[in-house]
C-alpha cells in the first residue's frame, strides 16, 4: 500500500502506555509486508484534526514484544514505505535527573546507545554506509514539539540525553549511577535502533520521552517496577495524546522533504562501496525503504 497521494502523512510511534492515538478518526487497519521480516507490519491509519497519520504501536496489541525483540528495521520501512516523512515518537522513561520528576516530557537531542542485540542498520555487507548522526533529531521537529508544549503548559525539558539500554531487566544502582555521571538525562529500552534507522531512511525524527520514574539511584523513590510504570502512564496518557494532536498540526506545514536539516537527503554523502561493487539484493530491499537508492 502506498501513501503517497498524502505526502504530509506524519507517522507516530507510541510504546508503554500508549496503545492508541485519541480522537482518530476515519481509522483504517493495514498490514505492511517488508524486506525486513516474514511478518507484516500492523499499521493503524487515519486524521487527527486535519492531519493524516499512520500510528504503530512498537510492542504490539496487548504489549507482547520485548524492546530487543522489536523488528525497528520492519516498522522504519512500512512507515517510509507508506508515505511518512516524519516520524513522532514517544516512550516512557526512568529519570537520571532529580530535576526531570515523573511525569516530565523531555524533548530528546541525544542517545548513548548501549544496546547489543538489535539489527540497527538498512546496510550491509556489499552495501557499505554510513550516515552523518551527530544530531539524532530533527531540530525543526523538536522546535514544533517544545513550543506546543510549552503552550500546553506542560512539565517539559527542552533537550536531553537519553541513555538506551539493552534490558529487558532494569538496571542496578551501579549501572544508573554510571550512566549519570555520563550525562544522561533519561533511560530507556526502546529509543535506538529507531532514530539510526530513521536516518537511513531519510525521515525526520523526534522523540518525546515521558519519565515515569527515577530508575533506582534515586533514595526518595522506590525502584521502578513495570506496574509503576503502567499506572504513572496511565496518569499522562491524557497529556501526551493531546501533546500529539498538536504537534502533529504543526508538523503538518512542512513536508519532510523541505527539511532545512537535510534529513532526507542524509544518503547523499553516506555511501562507500562503488557502484559496480554494490549488492544488487542489498539494493532491491534498501529500495523499498529509499526509493532512489540507485540513483545515490
């Protein structure tokens, strides 16, 4: 299936807590089949206002994949495949930050990936690339969400490091107290491989984490446990479904490929491997992702 007749089509990544998007209307259900799995990707469609989106959920119905267990190159290629040139995603957090209290929504600038088990790139053996990553976010879709946050009057942070780890245990107090001495501002299970592949596949991408705990460094707190998590959720899921609706009105003005960043044009300078060396199954599968593949 292809989008392409709605070229503003923003897509939506959700996670813990967010099973589905509030107030969408005209909602279609699609399965995508990629390149990147035997399974199709289950895709919800439809117009938030005046917007049409495509929302997935990264866990599933009923929250039964775990964070590594997560095809991320399946869902960055269904959303790119059907249309979507921007992707808002949202993921619930622990705190490394006294001042980030739960229920914070940090605009994430940066990861430290610590994750070691996840199939993070579109590239390969006979397909060598590599794209520039300095900035993992979109600035200009970050600056849409800091200001309709703001008009929300939302408890906000306007940029942070999140640290991504592997899991699906949570860490040990040695562990968080590390990863604050690194600079992290939030931890999480499920904040790369997404923004890697996004830039591979020339999507803008943001994410707005929402802290729902402080890990376990934190002596005024209990230890994070899954049920806190789901009930502190439960508690923003109002706030972060309206935060969408608005943002996505915002993001709604530019196509993804007028970005000023150059998100979409990330290939441009990224491929190393000469063309009459290249992969031609690497190419036909890339292709599904970036259209002009062959051209680059």
């Amino acid at each position: 299936m292809s989008l392409q007749g709605k070229q503003h089509s923003i897509g939506v990544i959700g996670g813990s807590g967010l099973q589905g998007l509030q107030g969408l209307a005209h909602v279609e259900h699609i399965e995508i089949k990629t390149p990147y799995s035997d399974t199709p990707v289950n895709i919800t469609t439809g117009q938030l206002g005046d917007v049409h989106v495509a929302f997935l959920q990264r866990h599933g119905v009923g929250h039964r994949v775990p964070p590594a267990s997560i095809n991320v190159r399946a869902n960055m290629a269904a959303l790119k495949h059907i249309g979507c040139r921007q992707v808002l995603s949202l993921s619930a957090v622990g705190s490394l930050d006294e001042n980030v209290a739960p229920g914070t929504f940090v605009v994430v600038d940066q990861f430290i990936d610590r994750t070691i088990q996840r199939q993070k790139t579109y590239f390969g053996p006979g397909l060598v690339g590599h794209v520039p990553f300095g900035d993992p976010t979109c600035a200009r879709m970050r600056d849409a969400l800091i200001n309709v946050s703001r008009e929300k009057a939302l408890a906000l942070r306007t940029s942070g490091t999140y640290v991504v780890m592997e899991g699906p245990q949570f860490s040990t107090k040695a562990e968080s107290n590390l990863y604050r001495q690194w600079g992290g501002t939030i931890i999480g299970m499920t904040g790369m491989p997404e923004a890697k592949l996004a830039r591979e596949a020339e999507m803008c991408y943001a994410m707005v984490a929402m802290a729902t705990d402080y890990d376990c460094w934190f002596s005024g707190e209990p230890p994070v446990t899954a049920s806190m998590i789901s009930e502190r959720m439960a508690k923003i899921s109002a706030s972060a479904n309206a935060l969408v609706a608005d943002a996505t009105t915002y993001l709604s003005g530019v196509n993804g490929e007028d970005c000023q960043c150059g998100c979409h044009r990330a290939l441009d300078t990224a491929i190393m491997t000469a063309p009459a060396h290249r992969d031609p199954e690497m190419l036909s599968r890339f292709e599904f992702v970036v259209s002009r593949i062959r051209q680059i």
